[in-house]
C-alpha cells in the first residue's frame, strides 16, 4: 500500500485501494487509534493487510480491507472515530457558556414572539 496522497481537504479517513480495486484503505494517524481499530477487526474475524507509511503529516497506519466488508468495516471505523474524538469545545465553562447563551436566545425569542403578538 503505497503513498496515500488525502489531497486538500480529506473529509474520511478511508478510500479506495491505489492498485486493487476489490480492497478499501482505511487510514489512521494515531498509533493508538490503528491499535484500536485492529484490534476490532481480529475480534470480528475480519480478513485485512495492514502496512506502515510517511507521508507529509508524518507516519499513517493502513488498512486494506475488501469491498465486502465494507459495511461492517465502515461501522468499526466510525466506532474507533467516536472512541478518540476530541469534545467539539474542551473547556467546561464554555460548553455551559453556549449552553446558557442559547437559552437566553431562545427566551428572548419567545417574549419577542409574544410582545409583537398583542400588537397586531
């Protein structure tokens, strides 16, 4: 599995083989997400090739898998996605900051809504 080149924007860390089209590549840059996601994929019974690149974010693990698994495939990759993911905003007072904004929003919205009714 040769250089995987994601382009400018690359939305999925997954696309079809360079050279075999019966075969999908997932890609992981995170030692501990490829652990993860092998480690899945051995306890599914799931038939894979794994190698080892560099590219220019610096090492990416590799995963061939065959089109007819896909499904099941895509499923473990987004499941070892959610296990790693970083929270949308880190910092707990700014989560309650968004939280208490949008209910003042929504307050406002509905005295407004109730204020302009009595006008017409």
């Amino acid at each position: 599995m040769d250089n995987i080149d994601e382009g400018m924007i690359k939305l999925t860390n997954h696309k079809d083989h360079p050279t075999n089209k019966a075969y999908k590549v997932f890609f992981f840059y995170k030692e501990e997400q490829s652990e993860y996601f092998k480690s899945i994929l051995e306890e599914e019974n799931i038939f894979f090739e794994y190698g080892e690149d560099e590219n220019r974010k610096g090492k990416i693990f590799l995963f061939g898998v065959r089109k007819t698994d896909n499904l099941k495939v895509s499923e473990l990759n987004y499941k070892t996605l959610g296990k790693f993911r970083d929270p949308f905003i880190k910092q707990k007072w700014a989560q309650y900051l968004v939280i208490l904004l949008s209910f003042f929003i929504v307050l406002f919205a509905i005295i407004s809504f109730y204020k302009n009714k009595q006008i017409f």
